[in-house]
C-alpha cells in the first residue's frame, strides 16, 4: 500500500527554523512532482512549494519565496521543505502531495497532485 507521510511540524517561536519531511513508502517517488501545501483554521489550502521529478524544477508561492526551500532526495524517498524565518502566519496544517505529471514541471496546482499525506502542524508562536 502506497503511503506519504509527513513530519517534522511543531511548535517554533517567530523567527525560527523548521524543516518538514515527505517520506514515502510502498512507491518511489522518482517519478513524481511533490508539492506542499498548507491550510489555516479558516483559511482555504494553500500551495507553497514544489519539485519536479526530473531536473529539480522548484516553484514557491509569493508568501514563502526567499525563507522557505524545497528538495528532494531520492535515495531516501523522500522530500524536504526547510523553513525559515517563520512567522506567525505560517502556522497551520501542512500536507505534502505526490503527482504523476510532466517531468520538468512544478507546480502549486493542488489539482495536479493525487497522493495526499494526512498533514503535519506548524504553529508559530511565542
């Protein structure tokens, strides 16, 4: 059975640092673009980042460009998203996603991806 999982989330203070983990199991995840995402009590999903399989294409969202980056290491089937800066608005749900789409795409587009980990929090608070 194929299972994304994500981790890493918790409590940071402003200005902090976190990094977050999309690991796979069950199916490589070579060949799929990876995306990030994260949802606000109140607010609708957000994509943030992503990667493409091939090449390491990298998309960020306007909100996050310059504090948070992506990457992706395949021997170990698994993704990163190292946070920085953190503020208060960056708390909230964070869902990685796997999507079988064109190899040198990135993109925020939640409707690309079909394999949804089940989320990890991030709450960013003094």
């Amino acid at each position: 059975q194929w299972q994304i999982v994500e981790s890493g989330g918790g409590l940071v203070q402003p200005g902090g640092s976190l990094r977050l983990s999309c690991t796979s199991s069950g199916r490589t995840l070579d060949y799929h673009a990876i995306g990030w995402f994260r949802q606000a009590p109140g607010k609708e999903r957000e994509g943030i980042s992503s990667i493409s399989s091939r090449d390491g294409n990298t998309k960020y969202a306007d909100s996050v460009q310059g504090r948070f980056v992506i990457s992706r290491d395949n021997a170990k089937n698994t993704i990163y998203l190292q946070m920085n800066n953190l503020s208060p608005e960056d708390t909230g749900v964070y869902y990685c996603a796997a999507g079988a789409i064109s190899p040198n795409l990135a993109t925020l587009r939640h409707q690309s991806y079909d394999h949804w980990g089940p989320g990890t929090q991030v709450t960013v608070s003094s």
